[in-house]
C-alpha cells in the first residue's frame, strides 16, 4: 500500500514499444524511460532495470521472478503490469517485498472474447485450410463434397473459466446457437447464468467428456497449470475441438499435439503456447490446427485502453492512493 505521496516525479522503465500517445503521455508526467527498439529485455537487463525503476512497466514477455526481483533497488514500489495476465511475475515475492502489483483488466475482454470466438469458428469451418487451398494455386472450383467441415449451431461449448472473458464468449456463442456449459472455481451468480443459459459442471472431467468445442478462459497460475493434462484430455470426445486464447501453459502442448496426432481429438485452434514464442513442430504440421501468435487481444484501441489504465494506476500509485487495479493473490 503506498504510503505517502512521492516527492519527485518517479522513474517509470517501460520494457516493451507501447502506443505513440502512451508513451507521450507518460514522458509527459513522469520520468520515463522507453524501449523504442522494442527488443525483449534479457534477465540481467530486467535487474538493471528494477534496481534504478521507482516503477517497471513490463509485459507478458518478462519473466519478472525472484531472482530479478532479489535485486530490486528499495525504490522498486510497483509494477504496473501492461496486460490482464500476471502469471510472468512472481507474486509472493513482489508482496514480500511490498512492491505493489498493478494489471489491466476489462480493456482487453470484448477483443479476446472476440478472437475466441473467431477461433470456435476457425477450426470446425476449416477456414485457414481453405485460404490455404486457395492461395497454393491448386483449388480447382466449387464441388459438393469438398471442404467440408462441421456446423456449430446446436452444439455444446464447454467454457474453462466463466471470468469476464469466459462470460463474453458465452454471449457471443448463444448468438451463434451454442449451448453454453461451464467449468469455474465457483458457481456464478444464478443472474449470470440465466442471463448466458449457461449449465454449470462441478466436475470439469464430466464436462469435456460430453462437449462438442471446448474454450480455455481461465487465467495460467499454479492451479491451472496443466488443468488439461494428458488424462483429461483423453476424456474428450474424438470430435471436439479444443480453442485457447488464455496462456499456453494451462493445457499440457506435447499431450495435445498427440492427441491431435492421433485423432484423439477433432482440432484446436491456438492464440498462446507453452513455451512462446516456440509451438510444438508436430503442431505446425497438422491440417486440422489453428494458429495464432498470441494476438487475442492485439487491437489498437485496447492496447491504447490498456496504457491508459497503466497511466491511472501509477499516477493514483505516485500521488499516494491506492491504485485501482491492484492484483491481490489470491484473485488469481
Ligand atoms: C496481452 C494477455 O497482449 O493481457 C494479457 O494477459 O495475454 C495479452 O492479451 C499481453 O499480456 C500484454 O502484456
């Protein structure tokens, strides 16, 4: 918790190339040191940074853990985190420290929501094999029996993760005539699920074994890591689909990619990775995949949304109250 005001503008270290107006209005207000290359900074670049930072700026590309954060200076008072996701940065230790954790959220849930639904569609529909046909010169015109995917109105989607994300999906998915299932820590309000007509599973086992599509919304952090290990993901039925715009790690990739192989699944379509910016080879081989470079909520206007919400929460952190979006463990 801040304790006073700070009594100089704070040196604010910003690790990635953010929106032009950002970046003017941060060096308006405080002192602030850009990376206009936009190169991803080492870990020892990362140390030399939170030793002189009164605030980093960091993005999902920034492995913040306790080694970098040992070598804080005691100016280290926050990170103001440029994305929703913390699970780069080292939580106990940052409040062990008392450095306070800011993120960004709801700026980025109806751009996500919307890739991921993009992605619901991407696979079943065959959209990039088409584009791929079409652009290898080898499409040879319309036939009835070519192309062919599978319909996804009346099918059931099953949400991982029924947060702010997982709950525009349902939306959106209704539209679409899906039936919306969920799985989540807690049951939501009896509101929300009337609102989605979403059926609520206790057992996340129960739910993929009778889904048609699954949708991975549920934040990366030591409880999910692997929530689809290689045994649940041999519940799923040989048709469905599987689509993940939430972090790689929370689906277990070299599994997938041999349930992929073997048919053991119908498809995926993938937003984020496990080990980005590598992809498991055996996925870029496989027809019946989608694959995106994390670009789930790239939009300009959310990443402008997003540096506007880094702006509030370290200039409400530097005049001594309590920023807004303040990450508290066990949130996540
Ligand atoms: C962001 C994300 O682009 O906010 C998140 O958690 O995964 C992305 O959509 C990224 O985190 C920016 O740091």
């Amino acid at each position: 918790m801040p304790k006073s005001k700070m009594k100089r503008k704070p040196l604010v270290v910003v690790t990635r190339k953010l929106p032009d107006v950002i970046e003017t209005r941060l060096m308006e207000l405080f002192e602030t040191q850009l990376n206009l290359d936009d190169k991803p900074m080492s870990q020892a670049e990362l140390v030399d940074a939170v030793r002189k930072a009164d605030v980093l700026v960091p993005a999902v590309t920034d492995r913040i853990d306790a080694g970098v954060l040992s070598q804080a200076g005691e100016n280290l008072r926050l990170i103001a985190s440029f994305g929703t996701g913390v699970d780069h940065i080292d939580l106990a230790t940052a409040r062990a420290r008392g450095i306070t954790i800011t993120n960004t959220p709801g700026v980025l849930t109806e751009d996500t929501a919307d890739m991921t639904m993009a992605l619901i569609l991407a696979v079943p529909r065959r959209l990039t094999e088409g584009e791929r046909l079409l652009r290898s010169g080898e499409w040879t015109g319309w036939s009835p029996t070519s192309m062919l995917g599978h319909r996804i109105w009346g099918k059931r989607l099953g949400i991982v993760g029924m947060g702010r994300i997982g709950s525009a999906v349902a939306r959106r998915a209704r539209g679409f005539g899906l039936s919306v299932h969920y799985h989540n820590r807690r049951r939501v309000h009896k509101e929300l699920e009337q609102e989605l007509e979403a059926t609520y599973w206790d057992s996340l086992d129960q739910m993929l074994a009778h889904m048609d599509i699954v949708s991975v919304n549920c934040p990366h952090t030591p409880a999910t890591f692997h929530l689809l290990s290689a045994r649940r993901l041999k519940l799923l039925r040989p048709h469905a689909y599987i689509v993940n715009t939430s972090r790689g790690e929370v689906i277990d990739e070299s599994a997938l990619a041999r349930a992929l192989e073997s048919g053991g699944i119908g498809g995926a379509a993938l937003d984020v990775f496990e080990h980005e910016p590598a992809v498991n080879p055996k996925l870029l081989k496989l027809d019946n995949v989608v694959l995106m470079p994390h670009m789930g909520s790239a939009t300009v206007e959310g990443r402008v949304d997003m540096g506007e919400k880094v702006i509030i929460n370290i200039k409400t952190f530097a005049d001594g109250h309590n920023p807004p979006d303040r990450v508290i463990e066990t949130m996540f």
